[in-house]
C-alpha cells in the first residue's frame, strides 16, 4: 500500500526554520520529521511512498540520495569507488513528485493520482507525529466503508474541526479554535477520492473536498486519543526536541 505525504507547503509560521530548509527536513532528535513520520510507516510494514514536493523539494531529494552513506557506517574502495554499507538500511521505495511551488494540498494530491492507481491509499501531513497504530488505522477504514478516514484528535487548535457520530463525520469546519475532535492526518483513501479533487492549484482538501465527503457521509472518523503532537511553529519543534532529549518521543515508541 502506498503512504502518500504532503511535503510542498512553505512553512510560514516556522520561518526561523524555514528560510533554509523546508519543513519537512526540520530537525527533531537530529533527523527530519519527515524521516520519523516515514519511520512509523516503516515500523507497520507500509514502506512505499510517494513524497509530494514543492518549496525547497531538492533538498528533500538529496536528503535521501545522501542518506545511505551520510547515515551509515561504509567501506570506501578509491579505486572503483565501491561503497560497501556495513550496516543495513533502511528499504524504502519512494517516489518524488514535484507537485508545483503554489499549488494547495487538494492540487498536490490529485496529481499523485496516475501513480497512486486504483488502490486504497494512506496520505499524512509531513509535520505531524504520533504513535498511532497504523494497522488498526486501516482495519477501521476498512470495516467503514467510506471513500476517506481521517484520524480524529481531541485538542484545542487552529486545525480543522470535526464534528463525529457513530464513527462518522457530520460536520468540517477548518480553521477553528474551539475544542473539538481535530484534524489530526493519518488519513486512509480509496481511490474514488480523486472524483473530489481537480488539478487547480487552488484545490484545498480541507476544505470543500472533505466538505464534500462530509455531505455525503464519506469520511469516517479514526479516533486516536494517544499522542500526537502538529510541527507547526518553531516553538513546536523546540517542545519535540526537548521531548526527545527527556526520553518522551512517545511517537517513537
């Protein structure tokens, strides 16, 4: 099953970071939260994935072209230039798809479809960490019987807010700041989300696609009340890195 990751955003509120990096390569523990988030995948058996770029995507792509001898331990041979990895790597298959500077996360998926198919799909934020069990993830979205799940958290944010009944969505409201069930990514998708979706930069899924979903009772609600903590602003990744450092990288464990 492939795990599609939204990679293209800008990263405004996290500037500090930002100006040279793009947000996904922003550092907690000493790697990436795009490495961690590919990591959780990995650690459920879910290891292709399809990397959706925009704002500074090079450096998302020579992160992983660098990352086997940047991360490993190696044998060099000077004269062919053969490197020997004396540890193993990780196996991951991604592809790199460069989904347009401007364009919104709705026009960034739904140009991932040709290489997406028509299978069931997993798609995740690249700033959100979580030890979700990603396997009960699925098995709910496939008990359900929706064309979406989103995975569903109890806090108080600026995410969108979701209003659940018996496991489905009654109402999406993005950009709210009342307690509520958020929109917390980890989402699971058939593949006849894309009728949703148009190639227009402008095309926001969270807002008239899920909308949408909503309307025709297509978006179940995985509730995930362990932790989960959204990479949004530079102090949120100063509190992850001084989690990691206390031992309190619950999303690792």
């Amino acid at each position: 099953m492939k795990v599609v990751i939204l990679c293209g955003g800008k990263g405004t509120r996290m500037s500090e970071l930002t100006n040279d990096v793009p947000k996904p390569l922003a550092q907690v523990g000493g790697k990436p939260l795009l490495w961690h988030i590919m990591k959780l995948y990995k650690n459920y058996g879910f290891d292709d994935f399809i990397l959706l770029l925009g704002y500074k995507g090079d450096q998302i792509k020579e992160y992983f072209m660098n990352y086997d001898w940047k991360n490993h331990n190696f044998t060099l041979d000077t004269s062919t230039g053969n490197i020997q990895l004396l540890q193993h790597p990780e196996k991951w298959k991604i592809t790199f798809l460069d989904t347009g500077l401007e364009t919104m996360t709705g026009g960034r998926i739904k140009r991932a479809e040709e290489y997406i198919g028509n299978d069931t799909f997993m798609l995740t934020y690249a700033d959100g960490l979580a030890n979700i069990n990603l396997l009960e993830l699925l098995k709910f979205h496939k008990g359900n019987g929706a064309i979406a799940t989103v995975t569903g958290v109890n806090k108080i944010s600026q995410y969108g807010i979701l209003t659940v009944n018996k496991g489905i969505a009654e109402s999406f409201a993005e950009k709210s700041r009342s307690e509520g069930v958020i929109n917390g990514g980890f989402f699971v998708l058939e593949p006849k989300v894309f009728e949703y979706l148009t190639d227009h930069p402008n095309c926001i899924f969270e807002e008239q696609p899920l909308k949408n979903l909503t309307l025709d009772r297509q978006l179940a609600v995985y509730l995930h009340e362990g932790f989960w903590m959204g990479a949004d602003t530079y102090k949120n990744v100063l509190e992850l890195n001084e989690m990691w450092k206390q031992g309190m990288n619950f999303w690792a464990k």
